[in-house]
C-alpha cells in the first residue's frame, strides 16, 4: 500500500483531502504540532477507512522533522490553511 504524507492536515477542510486518500487504498500520515491535542484532529479518527490513518507530531519548521516525516512517503503534500481565503 503506498503512503501520503500530508503536513498540516489536521483541520476540518483537510479531511476531504485525507479521505480521498484513505479511500483510495493509501495509508495517510497526518502531521500535527501537538499529539496531545485531540480536539484538533480527532475527527479525522470518524473517517472511512480511518485504520490506514496516522497522526505524528512535528515540528515543521525543523528540517530534521519534516525529513523523518516524509522519508518512507511515497508522496508528501504540504497543506497551509492560512493560504486558504473566503
């Protein structure tokens, strides 16, 4: 099964994105600044297929972080919710 990095995909208008993945047989890691705050991406734990799910906790301005991150990636997509306007 081939695997899709997605940094900075925690939030609600990630998901789409995220499930668009998991539902076409990818395993999806998911990045988060911090593991201990469920409230951010536990909803992402609600989609289909969620078992091929992985939520890791890093520090994406730290080069050594998003290469440890990305290294057994096959893809990597880099998502910025503050580049995203209404």
């Amino acid at each position: 099964m081939k695997k899709a990095g997605i940094i900075g995909g925690s939030g609600f208008i990630e998901s789409d994105v995220i499930s668009l993945f998991l539902n076409t047989n990818f395993d999806v890691k998911v990045s988060t600044t911090d593991i201990s705050k469920k409230e951010n991406y536990e909803h992402l734990m609600e989609l289909e297929h969620s078992e091929n799910l992985y939520v890791c906790e890093i520090d994406s301005e730290k080069e050594s972080a998003l290469h440890n991150f990305t290294k057994d990636c096959d893809l990597v997509i880099f998502i910025n919710p503050s580049d995203i306007k209404f």
